[in-house]
C-alpha cells in the first residue's frame, strides 16, 4: 500500500522489525538504557537542551498534557488558529477552564505576528499562546520563528503543536524560546501510533509549578522524575519505543538538515505535479506546508469517489478534507519515511483516476 496520509506515515523496514521484538522489563535495565538513548537522541533533534518527555498517548493527548501541567482554570489564553488543528487546542483548554480568546485566519493563509502582537498589547492577561505549527488541514506551516519573537517579547508563554512539522522541517526548540513543544510519534518520526513527545523550557516548568489543573496521568513532575531513572511512570508502550529508538537513529544518521532538504524536494515536486494536473492548491505559497498538500477535487469530480477508487483500485491512500472542506478538499502527506518515486507513483495514480473521471463527469450531468 502507499500510504500518502498525514498520519499515520509509512514505516522503514528497521523500524518494522523493531516492532516485532519480544518484550522486557519496563522497570529493568534494558528498557531504562533504551528510554536514556532515545531520550538524548530525541533532545538532539528537537534542538533542545530542556527535559524530554515520551508520554503513552497520541499527539492529542500530548496537547491535553500541555493544556493541564500549564494552565489553571480561569487563565486567559490566546489560541492562534490557522485550521482545524488550531481550533482543537483551544478546545482542549477550553474543556479545562482556560478563558480562550481565539485569533482565526482564513484557512490557506498563516498566522501574521503583528495580528498577534496587536492582541497581546490589548489584553495584557493573556498570558499563555496557543500555536501550531504546521496545520495538516490546511497545509500550511507558521513562521513560527517570528510569531516566538513576538510571543516571547511580549512575555508570554508559548504551547506549540508541532504535532506535523517537528522532525520534517526547521523548529528551533531553545533558540527560538518555545516553551512547550509537542509532537507525535506516527508523523515524522516514521514510528506506529502510540507516543507523544513533550519538551519543556525552565519557563514551562515555572508556570506547571503555578498551574492548577487537576491532572495524574499526564503529570509532568511525575514523568520527569521517571526519566532520570530511565523509566516512565505508567506502563509505556513498550513496542512503540523498541520503534521510536530505531527510527530516530535513522534520522540522526540521515541529519537534520539533509531530512529538511529532502522534504523540500518532495514537497516542491508534489505541489508543481499537482499544478500540472490542474488542481488548486489551498495553502498561500509563500507558507506552504512541505510535510502535507492540501487541494481541491475538480469541479464536476466526486471527491470521495477519487479517494475510493484510489484505495480500491490502485492501492494509494489519500485523505479528504476536514471541518468545512470535508467534502472538496484532498490531502497527500510527504512526510517522515517519504521520497520523490513514493509520491510521484501516488500522483500518476491520482492522474489516471481525475482523467477518467473527468471524461465521465459530461456524461454523469
């Protein structure tokens, strides 16, 4: 199958076969050496030097880890939205007390740093900000470089879901000053659903102090404790690391950086296919994603009858739409384990179904 979601993403075979190994002692010494190195590789590529948290859970669960170790009820929050990934975290701290004052964008378009400084200046207790990063609904990935700049100088708190970028293109941890930073494990990390990964800046661990929302199983003073014994405080899934451990070796012995050019690559060749194909692409191009594409089905074409002929017929799976473009829009992910021939055999399956499709649309009218 070739796999062109956004998530989960395809698997390198080592990381396949290390999934399949038996299992040990989650309090033993060979898991603790396994959760240490992986841990340090992890800091290695989040470009922090801050603490490192795998928590059991998936991406989602990773933004409710943030929103109740940051928040108390009652705090005013300002939740940066550029799709239906922005809107879920301001739900999420909404569902636990947090007064949220949204700043929407259209979808296609980031975020603009002056829109949000102008809101910060209005409302000096608005103390923590909501971003994500990369929105997999949209395909558009923030500048989030210049958005931390104004957060930061502002004095703020900053939660960044960076759930599909982080691992694919550049996101400087400490150098950029992002508080918290939250991705999943099933995206660039080329590893099964299962883990997400949590940093936290001395900052983070100022307002977790201060913070009461009620919380256990996603504590991170309970989690990081943990980690200097190698160890988690609940069961973790212990497959998913077996995983996780052999894939971001891969990537440190790939390099960041060549990991970057390589989603360029692969980003740049979907999007001038797709024009070629004569799609509209949704994302403003000076802020398109390069871990996801998102565009819309032809006039006259049956979107989920594309998607479904894809799956059935030529064993590529796409994804639609979400929130109010569920229904015209279609995404291809090129992300994590992805090159140039996975996605240009996704596409020329994609060509020969919209051909036929559009020759049969006349005849459907």
């Amino acid at each position: 199958m070739n796999l062109r979601t956004p998530g989960p993403t395809p698997l390198p075979e080592p990381v396949r076969q290390a999934l399949a190994r038996d299992m040990v002692n989650h309090r033993g010494p060979e898991f603790a050496a396994l959760m240490r190195e992986t841990v340090q590789i992890l800091k290695e590529l989040f470009r922090t030097q801050h603490d490192l948290l795998i928590l059991t859970g998936s991406g989602t669960g990773g933004l409710e880890a943030a929103a109740v170790n940051m928040l108390s009820p009652g705090d005013k929050v300002l939740a940066v939205s550029i799709g239906y990934f922005g809107d879920r975290f301001a739900r999420i701290a909404e569902a636990f007390g947090a007064q949220v004052r949204r700043l929407s964008f259209p979808w296609g378009q980031a975020a603009d740093p002056e829109q949000v400084r102008a809101a910060l200046a209005e409302d000096p207790d608005l103390g923590v900000v909501l971003v994500t990063h990369n929105d997999t609904s949209t395909g558009v990935t923030n500048d989030l470089e210049a958005l931390t700049r104004v957060v930061k100088g502002a004095g703020r708190l900053l939660l960044v879901d960076a759930v599909s970028s982080i691992g694919s293109v550049p996101l400087e941890t400490d150098a950029w000053g992002c508080d918290v930073v939250i991705t999943g494990s099933q995206k660039s990390w080329m590893t099964p659903p299962g883990l997400a990964l949590v940093s936290v800046s001395p900052a983070a661990w100022e307002a977790h102090r201060r913070a009461r929302t009620p919380r256990f199983y996603w504590d991170f003073t309970a989690h990081a404790k943990q980690v200097e014994r190698g160890s988690t405080p609940w069961t973790p899934a212990v497959s998913a690391i077996y995983g996780l451990n052999v894939a971001v070796k891969l990537m440190q012995a790939e390099g960041l950086e060549a990991i970057f050019a390589r989603h360029r690559r692969v980003a740049d060749y979907a999007r001038g296919r797709l024009r070629e194909l004569g799609l509209r692409l949704l994302a403003d191009e000076r802020h398109a994603s390069n871990t996801v594409t998102a565009f819309f089905a032809p006039e006259g074409v049956d979107q989920k009858r594309v998607l479904r002929r894809l799956r059935e017929e030529r064993d590529v799976v796409l994804a639609g739409g979400q929130g109010h473009l569920e229904a015209t829009l279609m995404r291809i992910g090129h992300m994590g384990y992805v090159d140039v021939p996975a996605v240009k055999a996704a596409l020329d399956a994609l060509a020969d179904v919209l051909a036929q499709e559009r020759a049969a649309a006349p005849a459907v009218r």
